[in-house]
C-alpha cells in the first residue's frame, strides 16, 4: 500500500493560511433580504438585523451630497428606494434626509448619524465603500475625520473597485485594512498581485471565485471575500460552497444563514483516505473547486479535515487541498480493524492479489491469486491501521 503525506512540503508551508481569526461574515447593507419584504437596505433595521445574527462588519455604500455630506446608499440617484428620481450628488443633505423611503419609517442616513447609533456597540464594525467621482478622490479625507472623531479607528475596513481610493486612505490612516473590489479572477498574475502587494484583500465576484484562485492569493499573504449580485441564493448549498471553497468570508444578505452553517471539522489524527475511482486533488471543495492533480488508483492520503457540501464529505489532505468522498474509501483511525459496509469496484494494482480466508495477514491463503489489473466487487472492507482489506467473495480477502 502506498501511502502519501502530500507531495510537496513546500505546498504545507506555501498555503498554511497566515490568517487564524476565523470566517468573517459581513453584512451586506445590512441584512436586508429584498426592499419587498418591509426591510430596506442600509437602514437601522438591516444594520441592527445583521448584529442580532452575529455579522462581524456592517457594509457600508458611500455617496456624497452636493453639500459635501457623507451619506449611506449604494445608488447615486435615490429612484429605487424613494421613487423620486434625483441625483445624490446634486442635491443637499436636507433635501435627500427629506425624502422618504419606501417599505420604511425610516430616511436616508448619513454617516455621522450611523456611528452616532452604534459608536457605543462594540459588535458594530464597518466595511465602508467609497467611490472615485468621476477622476477625483472627494470622500476620503472627511471620511477620515468623521472615523476619527467618533475614535472607530479599530473598527473600520475599506473596500473600493479604486485602488487610488484605497491608497488615499492609506496615507490618511496608516495600517487600515483595504480590500479591493474585482468582477474577475482572470487577471490574477504575479505582476497584478506584485501591482497590488499594499492591498490587504480582495473582494471578488462570487462567480469568478476559484479554489485556486483563493490559493494563489493566500500564498500572497493576501485574503479573499466573495461579494454576490442583490440577487443572492438564499440555499445553504451557496454558503457550504462559499466556505468550501477556502473564503476567508463572505459579504452577504443573509448573515444568520452562515453562522449557522457547519464549517471544516478535523478528522482524528492518524486518518487517511483511500482513492478507488479516478480523481483529483482539488483546490478548494464544492462547485467552486479546481482539479489540481490527477490522483492514482489505490493511492492513500493522509487526511486532516473535512467538510459536507450539498450532502458530499471532503476530506483535505494539505491546506485547502481537498478529495471528495465519491473518489473512495475515509479511513477512520478511530475504527481500526472493524469491518464496514461499502459498495466499490476494487482494482488489483502493482501484484497480484493473495487471496485470503480472512483479513490478516496470517489467515490462510488460497493457491490462486487475483491478477494486476482485474476489477473486482466488493461490499465489505476493513482497515488495519496500516493496509486496506476487502472482501471479493465468500471467505475471499485480498489487501491493496
């Protein structure tokens, strides 16, 4: 039996993540679910929704008033959520605070009367986008001081689609987090990642996320949160696979969906997994995940975690570097020489095959053997500790 404990030692060190604090889930406006359903985005109730649920940061959207007021919607015209058309940046902080929303009580706020909410509540941590209108940097330096005077210094993170924001703010608060906003993983290159080695994280479009994208930028130190469409599914199989995937978090409309999720459990020490059917090591777990190395027939991996999405374990075998459950065999350490049921088509690989009357290597042994190369049924196996027996008949053992 051959056994691996993963190929490259350099892959454990490279994608050991340098970031230990855990998923971080970040409210998408809030926790608004749709403007239909009574909560509007970017009100107290959504920023209040999304700390009940447990969100880590509250999203913030940026626009500024034709009077230099910072105030909170992600769209610069106030059509969708008042049905009054107007242009946020043309008009003066009393006229938009005037206008009222829809499906609501409550108006538009500015920022100062966000931190003035929640200034004194130490779950409220801020996610704040700003925006380049249209070549000139016109939020930064109030926003700064709006941060400072209300002393949220620690609780603050930026994230722009402007990396000339991001730097802006960078000179104004030295050490802040920044994460900057793409629609596409396709431009991940040395040189691009080299271009924007200041950034702290990338916020990237759920569709474009891959497992190894997520693992080319942890190997640049650098994290990754999936942002979806206003539209976002709902199901638990999106959150499974956004985790699966190896996502250090998620800006989402549905905060209380993924503190209930299940995230990567260890597997006891020892543990391994057995390939049976062909393969490959994947990048990440889930829909999101990408084939890395085609794995052999018969080879064992040691395992050290494991993960459920949609219904289908995931064993990982080295960081972010994972095996889903239909490939094979889980080899329990914790369930040494016990025989288990499983249904799989066993094929005879590097020798032919003894054929034992039970599974030790003692037992007596039939004159023929089972040549390489020949498949064979098996319902029932049983591991030792060391090799993988199964049974191909009546009193038939052979080990692999």
């Amino acid at each position: 039996m051959r056994r691996h404990s993963l190929y490259l030692v350099i892959m454990l060190v490279t994608l050991i993540s340098v970031f230990t604090s855990g998923f971080t889930v970040i409210g998408h406006r809030g926790e608004y679910f749709s403007n239909q359903d009574g909560t509007v985005e970017h009100t107290y109730q959504a920023y209040d929704n999304a700390l009940r649920d447990g969100a880590d940061y509250l999203e913030i959207d940026l626009e500024r008033t034709a009077d230099g007021t910072l105030v909170v919607s992600h769209d610069p015209t106030t059509n969708r959520l008042t049905g009054v058309s107007s242009i946020i940046s043309q008009i003066p902080w009393t006229t938009l605070q005037g206008l009222p929303l829809r499906n609501t009580t409550e108006h538009f706020h500015s920022l100062e009367e966000v931190f003035q909410r929640y200034q004194a509540d130490p779950r409220a941590k801020f996610l704040i986008e700003t925006r380049k209108t249209p070549d000139r940097l016109e939020q930064e330096t109030a926003l700064v001081a709006l941060i400072n005077a209300y002393g949220l210094q620690n609780r603050v993170y930026f994230q722009s689609f402007s990396s000339a924001s991001l730097r802006r703010l960078m000179q104004l608060m030295p050490g802040v987090k920044t994460m900057l906003l793409t629609n596409s993983s396709q431009h991940i290159t040395p040189q691009w990642l080299q271009q924007y080695a200041d950034i702290t994280s990338l916020g990237f479009y759920w569709p474009a996320v891959t497992g190894q994208a997520v693992n080319v930028l942890h190997q640049a130190k650098k994290q990754i949160y999936p942002w979806f469409d206003a539209d976002e599914p709902s199901s638990n199989t999106t959150g499974e696979n956004v985790i699966g995937v190896g996502a250090d978090g998620v800006i989402t409309n549905w905060t209380q969906q993924y503190r209930s999720l299940p995230t990567q459990q260890p597997t006891p020490a020892g543990s391994r997994f057995r390939v049976h059917n062909a393969t490959f090591l994947y990048a990440g777990a889930g829909s999101h995940a990408t084939a890395t190395r085609k794995l052999g027939m018969n080879s064992t991996w040691q395992v050290h975690a494991t993960i459920t999405i949609a219904g289908t374990p995931w064993y990982e075998a080295a960081p972010n570097q994972w095996i889903p459950a239909t490939a094979g065999l889980f080899l329990n350490s914790e369930q040494v020489n016990q025989v288990h049921s499983h249904h799989s088509i066993i094929q005879v690989t590097q020798k032919p095959a003894v054929i034992h009357s039970s599974p030790t290597a003692d037992s007596p042994r039939q004159n023929r053997k089972l040549a390489v190369g020949t498949r064979w049924q098996s319902g029932l196996y049983l591991f030792d500790g060391t090799s993988v027996w199964y049974n191909v008949g009546r009193n038939q053992w052979i080990r692999q």
